[in-house]
C-alpha cells in the first residue's frame, strides 16, 4: 500500500511537471501567431506593401507604357491585382496576351525595385524574358531594354539568338561532356 502510494506521489509530480511544460509551450504557440499575425501578410507586410503601392504603381505604368500597348492606364489594387485599362474597357491578367503579360510582370518587377530601393538598382537579371513574346512584341522588349537606363547592369538569360545580338557584352555557357564550359 506504501508503494501504491509512493508511486500515486511520483505520478501526481510528473503530471503537474508536464502541465508546467504544456503552459510553456502554450504560451510560446501564442508567441508565435502573435508574430505571424502581426508581421504577417495582413499585418505588417500589408503596411509596406499599401505604403509602396502609389510609387510602385507610378514606376510600374512608366515602365508599361514603354511598350507601346493600346492601354491607357494600369492600376494595382490594395490587394496588389493589376488592372489595365485601354479603349476597350478595363483587363486583368488573365484577359491579355501572354506576350502582354510578360511586359507587365517585368514593368511590375522594374516598379517594385525602382520604388523600394530608391533609384539605386545596379544590377537586374531576367530569365529568358522573351519567352512568350511573339516576333513583334520581342523586337519591341529588345528596344526598351537597351534604352532602360535605370540599371547600369542588365543580366539575361536567354538561348534567344535575337537578345544575344542584342547585347554589349555575352558570355557564352554551354555544356561539354556534362560539364558547364564558360567562353
């Protein structure tokens, strides 16, 4: 009976050993979606991203307009969709050309760097950015980016013959029995 009552002892110290621990580890879950509420995408991330909205989308229709598209205006929502407006009515993304959609996604980019780091981008890369662009809009790509004089340094990827000859300066990366060769 001593024994039963010993080991009733050390069940009863154990389990309030482990609420102490359940508290903790309560308290540190609580912690936690504190920051992530907080600091989250409707928190503060939401705050940066509503306070750079205006400029990002200034930069972002100056860059657009570059192309040349029959659209009047392109807007980002709070919630950072992109609507473009021209003669026919108002188009989101998923109502234009794919072509069209690559010129959006690189003005975009080029809105949001320009906009966050205050006019002191030195280098952007694009990975084969004229994938999806028909022969008219590419030629059209290849103007604006060698008239960009936002960046002193535009890297691109690209096994497009046309965006190489359209370079200053290429540097050549071809495979050689299975291994990266730079000419």
């Amino acid at each position: 009976n001593n024994m039963t009552l010993k080991n009733i002892d050390e069940e009863i110290q154990n389990n309030k050993q482990n609420q102490k621990e359940i508290e903790k580890l309560d308290d540190f879950i609580k912690f936690l979606k504190n920051i992530r509420e907080n600091y989250g995408k409707d928190g503060l991330q939401k705050i940066i991203r509503l306070s750079f909205r205006p400029q990002i989308q200034k930069y972002t229709q100056e860059f657009f307009s570059k192309f040349g598209f029959d659209y009047s205006s392109l807007t980002i929502t709070d919630d950072y969709d992109i609507v473009i407006s021209g003669a026919a009515g108002d188009s989101d993304i998923s109502m234009i050309s794919g072509g069209e959609r690559i010129a959006v996604a690189l003005a975009f980019r080029l809105g949001i760097a320009q906009a966050v780091i205050a006019n002191k981008i030195e280098t952007i890369m694009l990975d084969e950015p004229t994938v999806f662009l028909d022969e008219y809009r590419k030629q059209e790509f290849i103007q604006v980016i060698q008239n960009i004089s936002l960046v002193p340094q535009l890297i691109i990827i690209t096994h497009d013959a046309e965006l190489v000859n359209a370079a200053s300066s290429i540097i050549n990366v071809e495979k050689q029995d299975g291994i990266s060769v730079v000419s």
